[in-house]
C-alpha cells in the first residue's frame, strides 16, 4: 500500500491496514473502524478511502442506493484532500467514475474525469473515457471538442477515431468524413473498436453515400467479428438462439388467431387512422434521420409496453382491439402506431435495434406504387392484410405513388421468448 500512502497516513498505517481486513468479511464493521480512524484524522485520505469502500462494498451487498450515495460523496472527499498521492488519486477517481457512471449520475463525473486529465495529461485513456461519459449523456457537441483534441496529440488512437467518426456520422451528418474515421479506427483493431454500433453507422454511411459493396464488405467483416447476427440482420441488442428470417406469417405464430380478428376489423381501425390524420398536428414526423427523402409520420399507442393513454382515447375501437393481445401491447421492446408515408417518400435501408420483437403491419389505405424491402425481397402491402416480417433485418420503403399510405405497426415480442425473458429483457 506504500504508493497510496501520504505521509501522515504513514504514521498509522497500521491501523488503516488493519481496518482494511475487514472490508472483505464484515464491511459494516470495517466501516466503523474506518469512522473511528476518520474521527481522530479528518485529513487522512486512506481512512476516507477505507471509509468510501466500506460504504461501495455495502452498497452492492444490500443493493442499496443510499449507501452508494454515501460512498460517492466519500469518495469525491477523498479526491478533495490536496494532500493525496498520485496512485490513490488514481484509483479514487476511477472508481468514484465508475460508481458514477453506475448510478446514471454522468454530470456529477465530468469533474473527476477533468481532474484526472489535467493530473495525467499523457493518459489517453482518461481523455478517451471523458469523451465516452459526454457521448452517453448525447453531448456530442463536447465529446466531438474532447476526441478533436485527443486526435492532435495522437493521430492513431483507433478509441478515439470511432468514437469521433460516429460523432461526424450521428450529430454532423457528415458521411464522407465519418467512413474515413470510422474505416480508419476500426482497421486499427484497437480495444474497443470492435463494436456493433461503429461498423452499423459505417455501414449505414457507406450505403447513402452509394458505396454498397464496400458497405457488404463491412457487414461480412462484423458478422465474422460477431458484431452482426448475419450480413443484413444488423441488430445490436440481441437474444443469439432465436430463429432469424427476414419474413413470416400469422400461422408462423402462435397468436393468428389475433391477427385475424384485426383483420376482420380493419376497417374499423382504418376509419380511426384516417381521421386521426384528419386532425392536423397529432401525428409526430420520424426523428432518426432514417428518411433520404419525403414524409414519413407516425402516430404513437404503445411505447416500450407502456400506453399513451392520451393517443389511446383518440383511437378507443382500435385501442380495445390491441389489448387482447398481451405479447403486443407487453412488448417492451417495441412500438403500436399508426404509420403514414407521403408520395415521393424513400426510406434509407436500416435494421431495428433488437432481434426480439417482430414486426407486423396491418395495410390501412394502400395506394400502388408503394413498395417494402426486407433483406433481399421486395413486397408490398395489401388493405385490410398483415405483413409480418423481422425488422432487425435490413429493410427500405419507397413510395412512388400518388396518395398517402397508412398502416398499423404493431410490434410483438419474439414467439421464442420465454416468459422469464420477456419479463427481465431490458427495454431497447
Ligand atoms: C419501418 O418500420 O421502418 C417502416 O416499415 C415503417 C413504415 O411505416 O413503413
Ligand atoms: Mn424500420
């Protein structure tokens, strides 16, 4: 422990080492020899160290919050002493980042990952993990400004040039230079370069900049690099054993039966579609930068398992009719909206974010012209008829028609899902 004692801790550093044992076996009472030590030495960076890891081991043992607040504010009291040396300086602030980031509180993280790089300016890692925090939070504005930096210094760290060619890619739109970053940093096979979202947005880059077979090459790249489930089922949150297939139909499933009442009632739901859009301002323009051109809205009843009960009530004859179906409106992986696209509308290929959801669209007002691909099929939709198909597979929309097209999406868990899964799956 030499390298992470002061001075003055030196001289009762055997009690500190003492009260250390215990962390381990019984943290409440190393956390009360540690109090103890802190009482006598309020100066004693060791002793709220020991202090701040009693109350962290505690904390995951008791799955307690307030015992991990407790052990982040010792912590950033240890990382207040002046007097600290550099070895427990470093691993204080790693931790306390750490427990930060755990808790969702990555403001509160900012100071210490600043500190920490004007403590060790040559510590790349430290400006790279700064970056990381600001790109979680979606400040790409500051993570762009950190990894800009960090690229003058060193122009190879294969980190720092994905995570910036993302940036370029997300938040500047900028395709050209986010290929050459991306490309770049991930040639570099650097920890941390292989990652599904680097070679997705490289891919996705490559292809509305024309270039398909260099984006072909990427996704084959990923799929043997177990990024990927295959070439063009690109999603990134992913249970690996459940059947992949790009299309699928109602008797693939377990629940046709619901499929066809809301066949038999689709013009019910139609006619709640329709004036829905009759009333200007409800249904909300797609946000993802998915559209290369036209429009392309959608109005939302389900998000992620949970109702809009507002939407719900301008909608109740459809709303009644999903909610017999609990793998739909459970599906926390997923969306129910209706979907409307305008004449002149194409939609850039993309995947879903998941392989546990299904998606299926119910045909509302079907004009000619208006075409879905997924994978290496095209189809297009009939009135009053499901499509299902798996949306983690690539998949495009054109509509080269005269009159708007609405659907109902409606989104289902995966039929291999156990119940246990589609209870614990965290939400995408
Ligand atoms: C999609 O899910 O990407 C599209 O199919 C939605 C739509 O309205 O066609
Ligand atoms: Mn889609």
């Amino acid at each position: 422990f030499s390298n992470i004692t002061n001075t003055n801790d030196w001289k009762i550093r055997e009690e500190l080492d003492r009260a250390g044992q215990n962390l381990r076996n019984d943290a409440a009472y190393a956390l009360t020899l540690f109090n103890k030590i802190v009482e006598q030495n309020p100066a004693s960076p060791r002793a709220l160290y020991g202090k701040a890891q009693s109350l962290d081991v505690l904390a995951e043992q008791k799955r307690s919050n307030k015992f991990l607040e407790g052990a982040i504010d010792a912590y950033e009291q240890v990382l207040n002493i002046s007097d600290i040396t550099h070895a427990l300086f470093k691993q204080v602030a790693e931790r306390c980042i750490n427990r930060l980031r755990f808790r969702g509180s990555y403001k509160r993280a900012i100071p210490i990952h600043k500190s920490l790089i004007i403590k060790f300016p040559d510590d790349i890692n430290y400006q790279n993990e700064l970056a990381v925090t600001y790109l979680t939070m979606n400040n790409f504005y500051e993570a762009k400004k950190v990894l800009y930096e960090i690229l003058l210094k060193w122009p190879n760290d294969g980190f720092a040039m994905v995570n910036y060619g993302f940036i370029l890619k997300r938040y500047d739109l900028d395709l050209k230079q986010a290929v050459k970053y991306l490309k770049k940093g991930i040639a570099t096979r650097h920890p941390g370069v292989i990652d599904g979202r680097f070679y997705y947005h490289l891919g996705d880059a490559l292809i509305r900049l024309g270039r398909s077979e260099e984006a072909m090459a990427v996704h084959i790249d990923g799929v043997k690099n177990k990024v990927f489930l295959s070439k063009y089922q690109r999603s990134l949150h992913n249970v690996d054993r459940l059947t992949g297939k790009p299309w699928w139909t109602k008797e693939d499933m377990p629940n046709a039966k619901f499929f066809n009442k809301l066949e038999q009632q689709w013009m019910t739901i139609r006619d709640e579609g329709i004036s829905l859009l009759n009333t200007d301002g409800l249904f909300k323009s797609e946000t993802e930068d998915l559209r290369e051109v036209g429009d392309w809205k959608q109005f939302e009843i389900y998000a992620r398992g949970v109702k809009n009960e507002k939407n719900c009530r301008r909608c109740p004859k459809t709303c009644q009719l999903i909610e017999t179906f609990p793998d739909a409106i459970g599906c926390r992986r997923g969306q129910i909206k209706f979907s409307v696209v305008q004449p002149g509308t194409h939609v850039w290929p993309h995947c879903g974010p998941t392989n546990c959801r299904l998606r299926s669209h119910l045909g509302l007002k079907v004009p000619s012209g208006v075409f879905i691909r997924v994978a290496n099929e095209i189809r297009s939709w009939k009135e009053g008829k499901f499509l299902i198909f798996d949306d983690s597979f690539e998949h495009e929309i054109w509509h080269n028609g005269t009159s708007t097209r609405l659907i109902l999406i409606i989104d289902l868990w995966h039929p291999e899902l156990t119940k246990q899964e589609k209870r614990t799956l965290s939400n995408v």
